[in-house]
C-alpha cells in the first residue's frame, strides 16, 4: 500500500513540475507561437527519467499533451478539442520519447550513480542528453505541425532548429538542478552546492529572460508600429481613391440634371471623357426610375438606341428576360462602354434586392449610396466590386441615378504602392465588425491570418448608409523582410551561454566537492583527535578532582577541630592553594571549551543586586586581609530588578575582574558599580581600583591567551594568565563588550556592558526564604550515593553539623534498595538525594532516571549531583535527565549548603 501511495506521489509531482513549467515556457515562445528557444520541461523530464525510471513516462506524456492543449474555447467540447488537435498526441510522445531515449544513453554511458561533478560524465551529459536526445522530440514535434497544416514548409526547418535547441538548452540548464535537488533531498549532497549551482544559473537564466521579454516586447511594437504605419498608408489610399470614384459619379449626376434632351451620344461622349481619368471605374450608366405606365415609350426609346435590347429586363441563371410587371422600374436607360455590357441594357436594377436596398436608402437620403459586394458582369475573372448610386432629378422632370461600377481589386492594386505593403493581408469588410464578411481580401491565407492576427491595423470609413472596414494584417513574407528575430537570438545565445555557465560550475563545484571530501576527511581526523583531547581533559578533571576533593573536604573538617592560630594559618594556607589550584583546572577547561565553541551561555532569572552582594561578601575577608576596601555603587534604584543573563557566567566574570583588582591592588579602594545607559538597553559593570595601573603597551595583549604582563623569573603575582581572556570571550557571548582604562601607578578601570532584558519577577518571590542563615537543615534525612570513601567521610561529617541525618549508598543499586526498604518504615522517610555521577555497578544518571520512573513517594524526590564532570554538556545532561541541582567537585561547603537551600526554598514555595 505504502508502495502505491509513493509511486502515486511520484507520478503527482512529475506531472504538476512538467505542466507548470510547461504553461510558464510558452510565454517564451518565437512571435510565430509554434516554438520555443528554450523549453525548460524538457530538462525536467530527463531529470526525473533519470531519478524515477521509466515508469513515470505516462505522468510526462499527460503533461506534455495538456500543456500543449487548451480547453478554454468556448466553441469546443472536451472531445472535439481531441480531435481537432491530433498533433498534440504526436507532440506529447516525442516529448516523453526524447526523455526516455536520454536517460537510456546516459546510463549507458556515464555513471549510474548520477555523478554529474565528473568531468568524463559531464561530458556524455553535454553531448548525449541535451542535442542527441532533443533530435527526436524536435523532428516529430515539427513534422506533426507541419503535417497537419498549423505551420507550412517555409517555417519547417526554422521551426525543427529553434525546437531542438529550446529543448537541448533545457536539458543543460535544469537537468542537472533536478539531480542535485534529488541528491540534496536525500542528503547526499550539501545545500550550498545545490544554492551556489542553483543561483548562478538561474540568476543568469531570469537575466536572459528579462532580456529576452523586453527584446520581444521591442519587436513586437515595432512590428505593431510598422503595421500601423503601412496599414494607414494602404487604408487612406484606398479610401481616397473610393471618394476620388464617387466625385466621377457625382460629376456625372451634375452633367446629367443640367443636359437638356440628352441622347445616347450626348451620354457617351461625356462618360467616356471622365472615364479615361480613372481605371477604378469600368462603367458609367444613367438609371431611370419610371411607373409601370411609362413602361412602354420607355421600352421604345431602348429600342431605338440599343436596337437588340428587348425592353426592361431581369437577369435569371445569367440569361436576360423580360421583367414582369411591376408598379415600379429602375433600368440601365444608357451604359458606357457597351463593349462587354450589352446584355446589362435595359436591366431592371430594382430587381435584384442589393441595389434596390442601395436604391431605396439612396432616395431616402437623397445621397450618394453604395451596394454591397456584387459580382460584376463586365469582367468576368475579376468581377468583384460594388455599385454607385447617385440620386438625380433632371430638368425635364426624369429621375434617375448616376451609377458608377467600381472595381475593388483595381483601387487596392493602385493603393499597394511599396514592397512592404504588398507583402500585406489587405481585408475589406462590410460593416464596422471585424468578423463580417469579405467583400474582397488580397494576400490572405487563413492559416497565415490566424497566425499573425495580432499584428493588424483596422480602419473604417462611411460611405451613404455603409460603414466599410479595412483590416491589414501582416503575412510571413511581411515578417521576414521586417523581423529582425533579435529576441531569440538573444534567447538562444544567453540560454546556452547559461547552460555552458552551469557546466563550467559543476567543473567548479567538483574540484570544490573533491576538496572538500579531502578536507572532511581530515576534519573528521582533527575532530577525533579534539574529542579525544576533551575526553582525555575531561576524566583528568575527574580524577584530578576527585582526589582534591578529599584534601579539601579534610582540611575542611580539621579546621573545624581545636586548633590554634598558627595552624589555622597552615589550614587557611592549604586551603588557599587548593582553591588557587582548582581555579586554575576551570579557566584550562574554560578555554578548552572556548576552542571548541562548546561553552553555552544559558540565561536566567538573575537578581542583579543579590549577585553583586554576594561577590562583595565573598572577597569581603581577602579585602580585610590586605587592608583595602570594596566598595559597592549600585545606581540602580529597583534592588530587585532580576535580569535575563546567564548568572554563572555574569559571577565568574565579576569574581576575575576583582580578584585581578585585589591581586595588583597594594592599598586604597576598589570598587564594583553597576548602573543602566540611558537607553535602558545595555547594563553596565565597572570594576575600579587604585592599583599598580598598565601601561599603553601592554593593554593591547591584556586580554591575550597566557599572558602576563611581569617576567616570568622575576614576577611577584600569581596566576595563569587565563581570567582575562575567559573573561572578555564570555562577555561577547553574553553579546556585550569589554574595555580597560588605566594609568600607571594610578589605578585601573575594566568596564563591560551585556543586553538589558528585564524580566518581571512574580510576588510569591516574596515568600522565599530570605537567607541562609535563617534556613534550618536539622533533623532532614539525606540520602548520599557516594563511592569514595573519603567523599563519604567529608560529606556525613559536614552535614551531620548541621544536624541532618545522613544515609550513606555506596552505588546506585544500594540506593534502590534503600529507598525502598524506607517506603515500609516512617521513621526512615528521605528528603533528599546527593548522588554521585560515577559509581560501580548502576551509575548517578541511570539511578536518577529509575527514581523518576516510580510511582511512589520517591518520584519527585530532590537530587542534588555531585560531580567531579564539569563540561556544561555533561551538567545540561543531568538535568535534563531529572537532576534538580548540581554541586561540582571538590565540594566547597558554602556551595553545597546553598544548593540545598534552593531546593528546599522551591519546595516551600510550591507548597505555599
């Protein structure tokens, strides 16, 4: 099932990539509409051929027919849309063929593995995949167009190239972009590679096709421009010589109503003086509108002119017969020339019903009036033209028309006067609708029309009743000789220029590849090398811990025995160094974890104030010690503002910063302030004393790794060189800075300042407990999960001062076993845990995650570790694994004291 889903997702996602980038590529298509140079789906589909097979070859012929296919035409049903493009069926399968003969060849020859970084593969991909494979889908995309009549034979071969290269620069382009998106969806490739390919590519590609547009654009107005140009040119010159013929008829009408008894000779002479001025005009006649009872001596009157005429006539299956009886006549009374229109004497106009509505609209104007398109007796292969009616009233009291018979294709033949216009469609329609019917059309193919009826000019004129329009289109020959094809040139040329870009980047990302599969290599080595260096710096923290942390529980304990001064001296002396010694292992640790960009920086809810209350009074004897004075300047008004910082690292900072100031410090003051810029975005920390000072030369490499501004031989202050630099890297983690001021001999001043994030603090803060001093341990039960018998020892003797009863574990097993013995008796009930991380048998993580899994009393326990680990990854790891607290090793009491204080003040709180 899972299986017909995917493929089903497959064939899904072929289909919408290939239709989609399909219907957006033939807006890239040549101004003939019949070709694109470039065709990006072809690309697409020898991608996924390559990727899913040849199983997804429908999913690529139902795209390429539907986006070759438009169902929009209201005229067409989905059926006859079928049928009526039988070459989009022929076009989808050399699309989906081409596709699947060029993921054949390139498996055949290049790697199977889709390694298109390899420049022997790159090549078979160049050659083979893009113009080899294209051959087919062009041939039989153009054939089919050419066989079924939407392109004709001249349009063949361009259409074949331009087809071929449109899908082989497709092929180049996004082929490789759909391999590496594969590739970098199943994360075998990286993401950079794929947006550097990616990027340059189609940003030169959307490049070319702005280019492209705006050069299409220019063509096609310009093309448009021509068109109107020429097109007014044609249309007013066959406008004015239409009015030039209508002035011949009206000058006949005048000759007409001023000739008193007119003859047949009088008729002739004057019509054959105006017609030899114009060729548009192949006869001229006088038409007589008389009853039926004037019938007769007009009849005799025909005779004696025409002696053949067989009176007034109709025209039935082109032979000429008597007319029947009418109330009304309109008949040819004289014609000039009679060559060629003898059969046309006598005829009754008012017969054929298009000249008698011209007649009648005529008479009702008293205008000049035109019919539509009638067929012309007087010329037989070119008998396409229209009438002229003039209405006139003669002096005698006759009336009748001036007629005029105009020949169309005369007055166009006169008007196409450069070789641009006559390569022009020049249609001339009855009525003001574009769609009405010809009355005559020069140079029109249909197919031809249909093909650039976008570049046309319209023009209408009104003549009597008649609006005429005239429609100029262009036609293939009127391109050729004015479309410069700048536009895909420019498509063409930029396109493979982009597609030799994306192969010369794969070159490029395949050095690049291969170097980088170098330096991983090694990187891989180095960061081995670098966990071994952590680990090895890691357990000798432990064991170096470990051990310490029994000397100084010890002199912990001793100090607490009768001794006298001169021993409290040693024991403050030990101490001392033990301390001194345990600072040192930290910074070594610091700046390993500094090197590593492992030192986190984890913010919470600080106390600003209590923070730098509490530092005050822990150097507060060390500064009693020496004489001096340590002074707090707090400007802050709120002294319980709390702050989002990361506490530990805010104290660790501060203690290096007055250490250093204690330690150069003689005599006089230092002092810690702490106040708010006026913007209220940045807290500031300035540490001042009136020490030694430092010159200019060495504040420079003040905060240097190791160093020390005194000789090493002859140096009088201790130290690694090692706060300073911590100090400095763990400001700019907190994102804030540091600076020194100083003057020698005068004092110094380190100021740094970190982001100002107040928090609000809720009131049930209140009702924590408010010192240590006040807090009482006695008769609480712990219980202590410690191996080592020394740690055991230090830690029953310190808590049992405290009055606390203590349990001693030796593992994590026996832990177990004594929580549970204790569930059967109250009076053995433990408030809390103290568990060692490394012990025999079940560890301190493993046991606390057991405690958290029951479903007793114990389940929420407090546990407070005690590690000699002091990596923050390994302490995050106990508290995310259900530690509430953790105390490093070597245990100082103050320390552990305080963390049980906190524990037992959150659990006064909840209960409150």
């Amino acid at each position: 099932m899972n299986y017909f889903f995917r493929n089903i997702g497959v064939f899904l996602l072929v289909f919408v990539v290939y239709f989609t980038s399909g219907k957006f590529s033939l807006y890239l298509s040549s101004i003939d509409g019949y070709s694109t140079p470039v065709w990006p789906p072809a690309g697409f589909a020898l991608g996924f051929i390559l990727i899913f097979g040849n199983r997804i070859w429908f999913a690529l012929f139902l795209a390429a027919y539907l986006t070759n296919t438009s169902f929009s035409d209201p005229e067409f049903g989905w059926f006859k849309t079928f049928t009526h493009n039988p070459q989009n069926l022929l076009i989808s399968f050399g699309n989906s063929f081409s596709a699947l003969f060029g993921g054949y060849i390139l498996k055949r020859f290049s790697d199977s593995k889709l390694n298109i970084f390899s420049v022997r593969d790159l090549l078979s991909f160049f050659l083979l995949a893009g113009p080899t494979s294209a051959i087919f889908s062009s041939m039989i995309g153009s054939l089919s167009l050419y066989l079924f009549g939407i392109i004709y034979q001249d349009f063949l071969f361009q259409t074949w190239f331009t087809w071929w290269l449109g899908d082989s620069i497709g092929i180049i382009i996004f082929t490789p972009i759909v391999i590496l998106t594969y590739k970098w969806f199943l994360k075998e490739e990286t993401g950079m590679r794929l947006l550097l390919f990616t990027s340059a590519t189609m940003g030169t590609f959307l490049l070319t096709l702005t280019i492209f547009f705006v050069t299409r654009d220019w063509e096609k107005e310009f093309i448009r421009y021509r068109i109107k140009s020429d097109g007014q040119i044609i249309a007013s010159e066959i406008e004015n010589r239409i009015f030039e013929n209508l002035r011949v008829v009206k000058s006949l009408g005048s000759f007409l109503s001023l000739q008193r008894n007119l003859t047949k000779k009088d008729f002739d002479s004057y019509a054959k003086s105006i017609l030899e001025e114009t060729e548009s005009v192949s006869a001229l006649s006088w038409n007589v509108s008389i009853p039926h009872s004037k019938r007769s001596y007009y009849e005799s009157q025909l005779k004696t002119d025409y002696p053949s005429s067989i009176g007034i006539n109709t025209r039935e299956e082109n032979l000429s017969k008597k007319s029947p009886i009418e109330s009304q006549y309109v008949f040819i009374r004289y014609i000039y020339p009679l060559i060629g229109n003898e059969s046309v004497v006598g005829y009754d106009v008012f017969s054929n019903p298009v000249r008698k509505l011209a007649l009648v609209n005529s008479m009702q104007t008293k205008d000049l009036e035109i019919t539509g398109k009638v067929n012309l007796v007087q010329d037989s292969s070119d008998n396409v033209g229209f009438l002229v009616f003039y209405p006139i009233k003669r002096s005698d009291g006759e009336f009748g028309f001036a007629t005029a018979v105009i020949k169309i294709t005369s007055i166009i033949n006169k008007s196409l006067i450069g070789n641009d216009q006559n390569n022009l469609c020049v249609q001339i329609m009855d009525g003001e609708n574009t769609e009405s019917k010809d009355v005559y059309n020069r140079n029109c193919n249909t197919s031809h029309e249909k093909m650039f009826s976008e570049f046309s000019h319209i023009h209408k004129t009104q003549i009597g009743s008649h609006i005429i329009t005239f429609k100029i289109v262009a036609t293939k020959e009127y391109f050729e000789k004015n479309l410069t094809n700048a536009s895909r040139f420019i498509l063409i040329i930029s396109s493979f220029l982009t597609g030799l870009l994306g192969i010369l980047m794969l070159i490029i990302l395949g050095k690049e590849k291969s170097i980088q599969d170098i330096v991983e290599k090694r990187t891989f080595e180095l960061e081995k090398a670098n966990r071994v260096k952590s680990e090895f710096l890691a357990n000798m923290s432990h064991e170096i811990r470990t051990p310490m942390n029994g000397v100084l529980g010890m002199l912990t304990l001793l100090e607490e025995t009768n001794v006298d001064s001169e021993q409290k001296d040693y024991l403050d002396n030990a101490k001392k160094s033990v301390l001194s010694l345990l600072t040192i292992i930290n910074d070594i640790l610091d700046v390993s974890k500094l090197e590593n960009h492992k030192l986190e920086i984890i913010p919470t809810e600080t106390n600003v104030y209590k923070l730098c209350r509490d530092i005050q009074l822990l150097f507060q004897s060390d500064v009693i010690d020496k004489n001096l004075k340590l002074n707090l300047d707090f400007t802050i008004e709120d002294k319980n503002l709390h702050i989002l910082v990361d506490e530990n690292r805010l104290r660790q900072v501060l203690n290096n910063l007055i250490s250093n100031s204690l330690k150069f410090t003689p005599s006089g003051i230092i002092t810690l302030a702490v106040k708010l810029d006026p913007s209220r975005n940045f807290i500031e920390f300035c540490v001042h004393d009136t020490g030694i000072g430092i010159s200019e030369e060495n504040i420079k490499r003040l905060f240097d790794r190791f160093v020390q501004l005194e000789d090493a031989r002859t140096k009088r202050f201790e130290g690694a060189g090692l706060g300073l630099y911590i100090s400095k890297q763990l400001v700019n983690l907190m994102g804030g800075d540091i600076k020194v001021e100083s003057i020698l001999n005068i004092g110094s001043t380190f100021k740094f300042t970190i982001p100002f994030h107040q928090v609000e603090i809720p009131e049930q803060i209140a009702n924590r407990i408010e010192s240590l001093e006040t807090f009482n341990l006695k008769n609480i039960n712990v219980l202590v999960a410690e191996d080592n018998l020394l740690n055991q020892k230090f830690v029953r003797k310190v808590l049992e001062k405290e009055k606390v009863n203590v349990t001693i574990a030796s593992n994590g097993k026996e832990t177990i076993q004594l929580l549970d013995r204790s569930l059967s008796n109250e009076s053995v009930k433990y408030d809390l845990i103290l568990m060692d991380i490394q012990m025999p048998e079940l560890d301190g993580l493993e046991t606390t995650k057991r405690i958290r899994q029951r479903k007793d009393d114990y389940q929420n326990i407090p546990i407070i570790a005690l590690t000699a680990n002091n990596m923050d990854s390994q302490i995050q790891e106990y508290l995310a694994n259900g530690m509430d607290d953790c105390v490093k090793k070597p245990i100082i009491l103050s320390e552990l004291l305080n963390s049980i204080y906190k524990i037992f003040s959150k659990g006064n709180l909840t209960q409150s």
